[in-house]
C-alpha cells in the first residue's frame, strides 16, 4: 500500500447538516517528491472510498469517519464525502473546519500498472491506474513523504544499530580470535620449552644466597658442619653457591646463553634429569653448589654429597656417602 498527499490549496468544507468536504487529494501531470507523476486515468471515477480517521488510522484499529466519491478531471481528483455522524466523524469534521486551509489530504491505494519513463528530463514512476482504499485528512508534514521519512529514518536507526552489533560481533570475533593467538603464543612457548628441555636438558643460573629460603641454607650449613669433618674438610673453609634452574617459559636457555640480563646459564642438565648439587673440585677448592629449589631434607643429603665430591670421592664415592647418611637419618 503507498499513500500519497497534495497540498490543495482550495479545500472546502459545505455547511450541509451533518457535514461534507470537498477535498482535492490528487493532481496530475507533475512529479511529487516520490519521482512519480499520476496520470489522469490512474484513479478511477466515481468510485467510492470510506474516509479514514485522521493520519490513516483506519489502517489500524480506528473507525472510519466518513465516506465519500472520487471525480476525476483532467487536472486532480477530489474527494467528496460526508462526515459520520459519530464521535468521530463529528470531532474530525470539527477539526478540518478549525484547521482550514491547514488541512492535508493523503490517498492510500496499490499500483496496478506503472511505467518506468522521463519527465521533463527526470526519470520518473508513471501511475497507470491504481487501486484506491481510502482518504484521510493528515496533519500537515504528516503526509505520505513525513511518513515515509519517518518510515525511512527508523529503517535506518534500524541499519546502524544491526550495523553496529554487526561491528560489535566482528570486534567480539576479533578479540577472540586475539586471545586465541595469544593463548597459542604461551601454548606455543611452553611447547616450544618443553621440547627444549626434553632435547636440551635445563639451565640453571647461579643466584643470590639471600634468594634462597633460609630453611634450605639452615639445613645446608648444618649439614655442611657436621659432615665435612667426617670427610676430613674443615666445615670452615665450605663455600656454598645457589643455583636456580630456568623455569620461566619465557626464559628457555642452553648453556652459554645469557638470561634476562642478569647473567648467562651457567650450565644445564641432561634432558629429563635434575641437577641438586654440583661441584667442580678441581675449579673451585671447597665449594658445592646446590639447587635452591631443594626441600631441607634433600638439601641436608646434598651437602653431604657434594662434600664428598670436594673430599676427593668419584660418583660412586659421593653415592655411597649419601646412602650413607640416608640411613642414618632414617634410623
Ligand atoms: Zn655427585
């Protein structure tokens, strides 16, 4: 259904008992603002059409407030119709006589033959013939063009919120699609360790003593009192160093690689294996070194293992002193 409007300028009202307008609704041979031009046998004449309360409410749930015939001429058609006599024929024949030459007129109907064509020089929707529904007294800017804008702007208020939740799935998708990458990235490093590790083994770095718990140093030092004598070392003259092994994902060292800035991996173990103490007698006289991550216990057995290292005792020497010292603890 399309409506449209004209702003006759000669409307009238006819004082008749129960009410009658005269109302031009349609001129033809011109270009409205739709681009298209109503040709003069498009409406027909003589037909009878009911008129709708104000603003085509009779589309919905309001009552006709009149009904009236179509003429047709060569230059518009008019619309005369008698008022109801109802509320609202009565309140609506009120109004238009208040409004005067304030009142509009909009026609609502279907297209049944149109033709593409120009126009002086536009291009243009030539109205064949139509079929005619009804006529409504609109308020002025409330004619078919308001509507249609109004129509037009919701559309639109319409298209930029889809548009905008469109933007927001697309962002949504898109942040998604971000923290996947970054969750591949951290995946990806840990894989990337890990198999480092199983090919490399761990490095480890020297670190500060006052890093290491003082529960783990207690048990190293007491260890290192108490069985350097028995290896014949002067519990005195026992250095004790800390290492820490590389564990930070982002921290995947091989030997001789440097480490955050703060020094290189001083060395690394086999893969698959853990490093608790280590010395190098022939290198450093009477210093063990021992992993930081060890609990007291296994720091006590480690200090007594490496002290046997710095005694002189080979692998085996060193195993057989912390069994040793294992079962005496255990007893
Ligand atoms: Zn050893």
């Amino acid at each position: 259904m399309e409506r449209k409007s004209y702003d006759p300028a000669d409307i009238e009202l006819k004082s008749t008992g129960k009410g009658e307008v005269v109302a031009a609704f349609s001129i033809f041979n011109e270009v409205d603002s739709d681009l298209d031009v109503v040709l003069p046998e498009a409406i027909p004449h003589g037909v009878e059409v009911p008129m709708s309360a104000y603003n085509h409410k009779s589309w919905g749930d309001q009552l006709p407030v009149g009904k009236g015939v179509v003429s047709v001429d060569g230059l518009r058609a008019t619309f005369t119709a008698n008022f109801f006599d109802t509320m609202g024929g009565r309140d609506t024949h009120e109004t238009l006589k208040q409004l005067g030459p304030l009142a509009r007129w909009s026609w609502g109907f279907d297209v049944v033959d149109s033709e593409r064509g120009t126009f002086n020089g536009q291009r243009v929707r030539f109205i064949k013939k139509v079929r005619l529904y009804e006529v409504s007294p609109v308020l002025r800017g409330a004619n078919d063009n308001t509507r249609t804008l109004a129509i037009k702007s919701a559309n639109t208020q319409r298209a930029i919120l889809e548009s905008a939740k469109r933007q927001l799935d697309q962002f949504e998708l898109e942040d998604m699609k971000r923290r996947f990458e970054a969750e591949m990235c951290t995946a990806q490093l840990v894989e990337a360790k890990d198999r480092f590790t199983r090919e490399h083994g761990t490095g480890y770095s020297t670190i500060a003593e006052s890093a290491v718990d003082i529960d783990v140093k207690a048990a190293a030092w007491g260890a290192s009192a108490r069985y350097a004598p028995r290896l014949g070392i002067n519990p005195d003259a026992v250095i004790v160093r800390w290492f820490s092994p590389e564990i930070d994902s982002g921290r995947v060292t091989r030997f001789g690689d440097k480490v955050d800035g703060d020094g290189w991996a001083d060395f690394y173990s086999m893969p698959g294996t853990v490093i608790y103490g280590l010395t190098r007698p022939n290198l450093e006289p009477r210093t063990i070194r021992l992993n930081a991550e060890l609990s007291p216990v296994e720091a006590v057995f480690t200090t007594g293992h490496e002290i046997a290292h710095l005694a002189g005792r080979d692998e085996a020497g060193a195993r057989e002193f912390e069994a040793q010292i294992r079962r005496e603890a255990a007893e």
